[in-house]
C-alpha cells in the first residue's frame, strides 16, 4: 500500500505540472459494471479468467472506473498520466487501485512506472495474449518498464532489427514469501521484408527473488544478487533450498511469422516454456504454445460474419521427465521455496488453463492438453460478438495432487447496445465437466466512455 499512496501522489504531481507549452492535451475517462449469474460454486472459466483480475471465481459484481491524460510534446511524444479504481465482491470484497502509472513515450520506446494495463492482442481471442508465461489473467505488476513500441530497424523500416523490453516489479499481494521481487527481460531478432513478411524469434525471461520467507528469513538481495538473477546464474546455496539458479528463474523462446495473403493477415506462433537447464535445452519438446491468427483486413470494417480467428495449443505433459539431466522433471508454475509460485492475488499469471488448488495458495493443475478455438464478427449484418471455445484434459501436476478429468468451456459475448460510446454487452457461457456438474451463467456489462 506504501508503493500505491506514494505512485498516486506522483501522478498527481505530474499531472498538475503538465507544461502549457506542449502541442496539444487529451484525455479520457472510463466507467464500466459487470454483473453475473451462474450456477454451482463457481462461475464458468471465461467469465473469470483473462479479466485483469478485475472478476475472479466466486464474484457476482465487479465495477471498476479509469482515467488517463496525455499532454503531446509531437505527433510521437506524449506524457501519460493514468489511475483508476476497482471494487468487486467475491474473494476480494473491497475498493482498491485497478490502474495508476506515469508514461513517457516517443516514436520508438516507452517507459512506465506503477500498475499500467497491458494491450489486448489478436483481437481479444488468444487465452495466454502475450505468451504463456504472462497473459491477462491476473492485475497487473506494479514497477517500472521500459520497451520499444515496434521493431527498431538497423536501416530503413525493413530488413534485419529487433524488439526489447526490461522490467523490475514486485508482489505486494499475501504471499508464502512476503515482498517478493519479479525481475523481467526480453528480446527478439526481427527480419522484415519490403513486403508484408515479418518474422521473429526471441526470449521471455523472468525471475522471482529476494523478499522475506517464513522458513529462511530475508533472501538474497543487493546487486551480487541481482546479477545472479538476471544472468541465471547459480545461486547462493548457503540455506540449501535454492536449486539451480538464484530465485525462480521462468522463460519462455518465441517464435512468430506473420504475413499477408489476399487480404488476410496471418500470423504463425510458439512459444515455449522452461523453468531450469532441461527446459532451456529444450528436453521438454514438445511443451509450449502453438497457434495460428487470422484476420480479415478487407473486411474489417464491413458486416462480416467472422473478422477475425484464432486457434491455438496447449501442451505441457512432458516436463522434461525422463530428459536423464539433474534438473529433469519441472513442476511448471510450482517452486520449493517461493510456494506461491508463478501468481498474483491468488491468480495465475500465465495462461490460465494452468490452475490453484481449492484454497488458491498454490498451483494444483500444470499438466494440460489444452485446444482453444476463438473467433470475432459481425452478426446479422450489426451485432458484434466474440465467442471462444475451449477443450482441456487435466492431470494434475508433478506432484502428490492427482487430476483426470475434462473440460469443455464457452463464452459467447454479444455487443447488443452501443450509442454514444454507452454500450451493453450480453454473455452465455458455461463448462461441462466429465467428474462434475456443468456450471453455466449469464452476465451483463455496462461501459461508458467519455473523450
């Protein structure tokens, strides 16, 4: 709570020093209610994951209000000052801080400091949007990035370039260790033709270290430390507890193609996912995230029945067991040490197929076939939708916790009002189970926007 008061007082600050000499000043003002119905204990899948940690399992009501302004030094360059507030009941029943950040951003880079929303990607369809190790499913991180806007070009705006980004963060939710730091990084090699052929391959990395646990006390901090962590180096193994590298090291490789043909723009993706050395040398093949995006540009602002398709692939059964390495055998999500594992708020960070146990203190659910089938349009010639289906098999994880089962999860959401930017949106969704009650339910959200 001290890092939030003290982020609010300097966005105060700086949007009351705004300078008057900048070009132009906007801004724009969100306010959105969401209600729901369901049946059973807990609401279908969709109508809880991949919300930002604004709905979680058992919430029936969720209203939350944003705002941000922007004063233009150019047409490029902006300083960006944005906070909002969320209340919902469920779990956890209170008021608190949905956004608050400050932003400074050019023609190439940004750089952001608080809690900042992430962007929606592919349309809204994906289940992990960025990557597997880091979706929309939990609120966001509160600390400081810095990343480039597109890919930076070594010549001209094609050919051979790269994007990057580099953050620190913190969890400040109740946690096993208190404190706990998250250190992030990435890079990706790009190779962009004078046509509409891009292609790119690169690295998610992150780090959970430091903080305070109940078992070992105060965990390694200070630059020794910090070096170990962002070059995964061994860690000091002076409790016996840290295994192969300082903290919990995650990562993830990535690889995208995305072109154009006829009109439709497609996208290839992969990303991987590793937890130690086994994982990097990927013995845990063929784990990870297949998909391929589709999008009608042609069409995209006609009455087209279906804009845009997603499908993708969830695999994490291999693990690398048997790989015959020492670090064989990941428990993805899951740490000895940093029992919480890879959450926040009591919410996975990652794709959220990967699930807690009943009391959400730890991941119970990591080993997964998971298809996913998304897509968009324009119904009967005005209504837009989304609809977005999901079957899954469960089998626990590496662990003494043991899961079978099947998952079949819809979400249909139809836009049925919008006038004013007041819009009203209608959702159907549901999970039919193989060792359980189906859940099904209804919800209703209400936005409107003010420029």
């Amino acid at each position: 709570m001290k890092f939030q008061r003290l982020t609010f007082t300097i966005l105060l600050l700086s949007f009351i020093s705004l300078p008057a000499s900048a070009q132009f000043f906007e801004y724009d003002l969100e306010a959105n209610a969401y209600g729901n119905y369901y049946s059973g204990e807990e609401s279908p899948f969709w109508f809880h994951s991949n919300k930002r940690g604004r709905i979680d399992e058992t919430a029936n009501f969720s209203t939350w209000l944003n705002g941000s302004a922007r004063t233009y030094f150019n047409n490029e360059s902006f300083l960006e000052v944005g906070a909002g507030i969320l209340f919902q009941d469920g779990y956890i029943d209170r008021l608190r801080f949905d956004e608050s950040y400050l932003k400074y951003q050019n023609s190439w880079f940004s750089i952001t400091a608080g809690r900042e929303h992430r962007q929606e990607k592919y349309s809204g369809l994906s289940a992990s949007n960025e990557n597997i190790l880091w979706s929309l499913n939990a609120r966001p991180l509160p600390g400081i990035q810095i990343e480039t806007n597109k890919p930076i070009f070594f010549s001209n705006d094609h050919g051979l370039g790269f994007t990057a980004s580099y953050g620190e963060y913190f969890l400040d939710d109740d946690r096993f260790v208190r404190n706990t730091r998250v250190h992030h990084k990435s890079l990706n090699i790009v190779y962009k033709t004078a046509g509409n052929f891009q292609l790119s391959a690169g690295l998610q990395h992150f780090v959970q270290w430091g903080g305070t646990s109940p078992e070992y006390g105060e965990l390694s901090s200070g630059l020794d430390g910090y070096i170990r962590v962002i070059t995964g180096q061994q860690g000091d193994s002076e409790n016996g507890v840290l295994e192969n590298a300082e903290g919990n090291q995650l990562g993830s490789y990535e690889v995208k193609l995305s072109t154009e043909i006829n009109k439709y723009k497609v996208e290839l993706l992969y990303n991987n996912l590793f937890e130690d050395g086994s994982g990097r040398m990927l013995y845990n093949t063929p784990d990870g995230r297949y998909g391929i995006y589709i999008e009608d540009t042609y069409k995209l602002e006609q009455n087209s029945w279906i804009k845009a398709v997603m499908y993708e692939l969830y695999y994490t059964r291999d693990q690398s067991e048997g790989s015959g390495t020492t670090d064989g055998d990941d428990n993805y999500f899951v740490h000895n040490m940093y029992k919480s594992g890879w959450t926040y708020e009591n919410k996975v960070i990652g794709v959220p197929f990967i699930t807690m146990n009943e009391d959400r203190t730890r991941v119970y659910n990591n080993t997964i076939v998971a298809h996913h089938l998304a897509f968009t349009g324009m119904a009967f010639g005005g209504l837009p939708y989304k609809f977005l289906g999901s079957y899954r098999s469960n089998y626990g994880n590496k662990g003494n916790d043991i899961l079978d089962n099947t998952i079949f999860s819809t979400l249909l959401d139809a836009e049925v009002f919008n006038r004013n930017n007041f819009i009203i949106d209608v959702q159907l969704g549901a999970d039919f189970i193989s060792d359980a009650s189906s859940r099904v339910g209804a919800g209703i959200k209400i936005s409107k926007v003010i420029y």
